[in-house]
C-alpha cells in the first residue's frame, strides 16, 4: 500500500505561502531551530492568555485547580 497524503481542505494562506518561500531559499539548521522556537514561543503565549482569559470568565481560583490535580483518576 502507498501513502498519498490528504488533499488540502482549503487553499494555503498568506503566512503559509510566505513559510513556504523562506524555507524555499534555504536555512541553516540552526535558523529552522530558531524559528521554530519563535512559533513555539507565540503560540505558547497565546495559549497562556487564552486559558487564563478561560480560567478568569469561569472564576476559577487556585484551590479549583489544585482540587482537580489531586483527585484520584
């Protein structure tokens, strides 16, 4: 059996085209490290602010969360 990879749903967007042609003109593996770790760094940010917007909007306190930490699974 051959893998043949999914059909995009939907065109690639503006960003997608622009990741593609920066990698397209060639990086070092030091730079690829690099910008993964800034896309890592925005989306980890992102995530924080919205689980935290989540948390606020549901009036969660620190002892909810330890509650749910430490009851049995």
């Amino acid at each position: 059996m051959s893998f043949q990879p999914a059909a995009p749903s939907a065109p690639l967007n503006e960003l997608q085209v622009s990741l593609l042609r920066l990698f397209g003109h060639g990086m070092t593996d030091a730079q690829v490290l690099e910008l993964k770790r800034v896309l890592v760094r925005h989306y980890s940010a992102q995530l924080q602010q919205e689980a935290t917007r989540a948390s606020d909007e549901r009036g969660y306190t620190a002892d909810d969360f330890d509650r749910l930490l430490n009851q049995a699974s």
